[in-house]
C-alpha cells in the first residue's frame, strides 16, 4: 500500500490538473464573443510595434507607450505571420495557453508546498478570477509574467544546478518584471553560499542567468522607457512623495494588495472586471485582514523549508525591488495591472497559511472563544474563490459591450475607402499614432460594416498630430503647408480623446482655405472628416464658407 500511495497521489493530482485546465479553457470557449471582439486601446498599440518593417522596427520602439520584453514582441509578430493580424488570432495565445498553463503551474507549484484541497482553491481563485481572464482574453502580456514567475520559482526551487538557472535567466526574455524575481534569488543563492565557501562557484551558476537578464533590460528594454515621462502611473510612483509621504504611500499599497481577490490583483483600472467585494469596504477589510494573517502564517510555515525560503525571498525581493524602481518611475508599485505576475505567489503563500490555521483550530490548542477568530478568518478565506469567480459573470454579461478606440480599424478602411492619391491623412491625438498605423499597415480584420476598399494608404501621405486645435506649428494647417505639394483633399481623423480640439481645428483649417464636406462617426474611437479646398474664411469669422457667400 505505501508503494503505491505516490502513484496514486500523482494519479489524483494529474486529474486536478485536468479538470483546472478545462475548467479555465471552458470560461475561453463561453467567453469567445470577447477574444473575436475588434482590438482596442493598447490592444491596438502592442501588435504595431510587434510588426513593424524590419528597417524602422529598432527606431519605432523608442515611440513605445510601454515597453515590452523581447519574446513577448517575438510571440506576437510570430503569431501574426503564421495566423493573419487578427484580433482573434493575437489573443488565442493568450486565452488559449498562458491561461491553461497558469492553472497547471499554479496547482503543481501549490502542491509542492500543501495539500489538494488549498492547492485547488489557490488555482481557482487566480487563474479562473474575473480579472486574471479579462486581462488573459486580451493582448496583453501579464497572464504571461505570471506564468514566467511560476516557471522561474519551479527552476529554482528544484537542483541549483548551472542549466536550471540559466533557463530561469532566460524566460526574463519572455517577461519584464522577471528581473525582479532573479536579482533577489540570485543575491539568497550568493548569501547563502557565503559560510560554505562556495561564492565563486555560486556566482559561476547565477552569472549566466543574471547576465542575460541585464542585457536585456540594459538594451531592449531602456530602449522603450519613453512612457517614464507619462503621468499614467503617479498613482503607483514612489518618487516625488518625501518621507512621510513615501511611507504613506507604501502601507496604503500594502493595504491595497492584501485587499485584493486575489491578493495582489489589479483594483484600480477602470476597464477590467473586478471581485464581488470589490467597492465593499467593510467585506474588503475584513478579507484583507484574514489574508495578511494568512500570509504571515504562511511564511512561518515555509520558511522552516528551504524550498519554502524561495518562495518568499522571491516575493518579499520582487515587491521591494518594485518599490525601489518607482522611486525611479520605472515600475508602477502597489494593486495594480502590471503587478499580476506576483498574484500567483502571494495566492499560494496564503493557501499554505489557511491550511495552517484549519489544522491549527481543529487541534486543542485553540478552545473556546480562541476558536471565533479563527473560524472567522478561515469564512473569510472561504468566499475567496467565490468572489474572485464571480468576477466572471460580469465579463459574461458584458461580453458585448464597446470598448475604447476598437473602431480604429473600422475608420482606417473608411479613410482608405476615400483616399486617393494626392491626398493626405492628418491623424489627431495623443494616443492615435500606433492603433492607426496598425489597423491602417497591419491588420487584416474586415470592418464590421463594410469589405475593405481601396490600398492601404501609405506612411508618406499621412501626417500625426498629437494636439488637436494647437495653433501654430503644431496644427493641421502647418502641416499641410509643409508637404512638397499641395494635397487634393484632407482626411481628418480625430480620436475621440480629443475631440474637444475639434471645433478649434477645423476652424483654423477653414481660414487656410480647407472646408467640411463630410464627416464620419466611430463610437468610442473617434471622426473621419473630409475636407476640400474653399475660400478662405477670415480670422476670427466663424461661419461656414456658404454663410459667407
């Protein structure tokens, strides 16, 4: 009997695992009205420069909103090859294997450390949360990151051998904050190596591994640190805040992180699909203090392994070397998108800690009114899984609904509808550029009203502003009289972020001699406007040419 007890218990964890992965894989097949839904906002952003033309595809990574590793813009560029630049196909990679993957990583790296029963509500409550699908069912790269964490933590904790550690080094290719996780692991293998008299051989194992990591950050990914300079993520920076502000800032993320369902998830972008408690103060807070115990419990429990130590030295070094770097703007800190990859981690650590606590309260130590807290804690831990899940029914429920800019496409095939040559294009707005230069040079979905007509308008006959109704050399105007000859006609489109410049816009056109015949409407995305020569308007006069005359 005790010769096949592992056989057996292999045998009932390889079923866990496959009934995880189709449980995640089913979600995909109900959710598929969202994987084949049009590309939208950074969705739109990532494949341009994934597939960009060879000769100005190092230039064009310096224009990056945020950068990208290496092997994800590989994935990327390689799938649209093989596939087509369809939206459905840039995302089957994503909800069709990173998402699988998570939950057989998670499950397998949770068994390692406790039993079935909290190794499966650790996998449940990550890779089937509403939010961990939302974001793995679009083209982004965080369900990726967290399945690279899992891979990196599984290649450390097993033999430190010189292979296993530079193959935990190289999937920093496929995934950015990997180097959080490295450098820390790298430093425990260097520490621990000291009263043993082995660093120069420590250092041999771990050097090749660092190595590769740096040289990637140091020359792939500097090379994109353009968006340092945006204030999308003030929210999640460190710098700038002084002493007293830093430290309040550090113990409210904090807070925010254990808060989370899962620990660790996103709680503040607007466009993805959040927990059942989530806006629920009190059920927060009290989640929120059940998992911080649960964690705690969780490393005193680990940390008597040294397989356990890993695990924690990799979270407690990547979450200090994420607070570090956004003193520097480099890395968002805190609940936050980007910072998924350490959900699996943090989930797994506090199913070890629950697992404590059960045994804990079911033995004699804990009797009379020792026992309320706990069984609170373990009720609270409880509805995890639940709300987490549930997040799921609202990506259900509003599986249909528009999204941001995920028109773009359906304007381009309309402005090269119109187009022709001798004409130009003025793209308007600040986050324009990429999305249009995709969905114009790129994709091969068809819109959602018409076939495609016409070529694909080149690069040289469009023209990007990134303000719109900004007189001087900044607008529409300046640009037209810059091109070698004058244009036939104009082609204005106008994102819908800055639609407020509209009016402005077309007025200075109107004193150049440009006048509306036309005007097109892409809900969420923005407006095409046709425009042919007229009289001038004189400055400051408001009326239409035909008001005019």
């Amino acid at each position: 009997m005790s010769c096949g007890q592992p056989v057996e218990k292999r045998h009932g964890d390889v079923l866990l695992v496959g009934l995880l992965v189709a449980a995640t894989i089913g979600v995909q097949i109900a959710l598929r009205a969202r994987i084949d839904r049009p590309l939208w906002y950074d969705e739109l952003w990532r494949p341009h420069f994934a597939g960009e033309p060879w000769p100005t595809f190092w230039s064009e990574l310096t224009a990056a909103n945020t950068p990208s590793s290496v092997g994800s813009l590989a994935l990327t560029r390689l799938t649209g090859t093989i596939l087509g630049w369809h939206s459905w196909s840039l995302r089957l990679v994503g909800a069709g294997i990173w998402l699988p993957l998570l939950a057989t990583g998670g499950f397998l790296l949770a068994r390692r450390f406790t039993g079935r029963v909290p190794a499966v509500a650790a996998t449940v409550t990550t890779a089937l949360a509403g939010t961990v699908v939302d974001t793995g069912t679009q083209l982004k790269p965080y369900v990726l990151d967290a399945v690279v964490t899992l891979a990196v933590v599984a290649l450390w904790t097993g033999q430190a051998t010189l292979p296993r550690r530079t193959a935990a080094g190289a999937l920093a290719l496929l995934s950015l904050p990997a180097v959080f996780l490295l450098v820390p692991l790298a430093g425990y293998d260097l520490v621990r190596a000291v009263p043993r008299r082995t660093v120069v051989r420590t250092a041999g194992r771990v050097g090749p591994a660092l190595l590769l990591t740096g040289t990637h950050m140091m020359i792939f990914v500097a090379h994109q640190s353009s968006q340092r300079a945006s204030h999308f993520w003030d929210d999640h920076f460190l710098a700038g805040r002084g002493i007293l502000g830093g430290l309040r800032f550090t113990l409210e993320q904090t807070g925010a992180i254990l808060g989370g369902v899962p620990p660790g998830i996103d709680r503040y972008d607007p466009n993805l699909v959040h927990s059942l408690l989530e806006g629920h103060r009190l059920p927060t807070l009290l989640v929120g203090t059940a998992t911080a115990v649960a964690l705690a419990l969780g490393v005193r429990v680990l940390r008597r392994r040294p397989d356990g130590m890993i695990l924690i030295v990799a979270l407690v070094g990547a979450e200090l070397l994420q607070l570090a770097a956004s003193a520097g703007r480099y890395w968002p800190f805190g609940a936050c998108r980007t910072n998924l990859f350490l959900v699996p981690l943090l989930t797994i650590i506090v199913a070890v800690g629950v697992a404590d606590l059960a045994r804990t309260a079911q033995t004699a130590r804990l009797v009379g009114p020792a026992r309320l807290p706990a069984a609170v804690g373990l009720i609270a831990l409880a509805v995890m899984p639940v709300c987490a899940v549930g997040g799921t029914v609202t990506l259900w429920d509003e599986r249909h609904d528009p999204r941001p800019i995920e028109a773009m496409v359906d304007a381009t095939i309309a402005a090269r509808a119109e187009y022709r040559a001798g004409d130009l294009v003025i793209v308007g707005g600040r986050l324009a550029r990429a999305g249009w230069l995709y969905a114009m040079d790129l994709s091969d979905d068809a819109s959602s009203g018409e076939p495609p007509v016409g070529p694909r308008v080149p690069r040289s006959a469009t023209t990007f502003l990134s303000v719109i109704g900004k007189d001087g050399a900044d607008g529409a105007d300046s640009a037209i009289r810059s091109r070698p000859q004058p244009p036939n006609r104009i082609l204005l489109f106008i994102l819908a972020y800055d639609l407020r410049g509209t009016a402005a816009e077309l007025a200075s056109l109107r004193q150049a001699g440009w006048c509306e015949q036309e005007i097109r409407t892409f809900p969420l995305t923005g407006t095409l406007h046709g425009l042919t020569r007229c009289a001038p308007t004189p400055r400051g006069d408001s009326r239409s040419p035909s008001a005019v005359r």
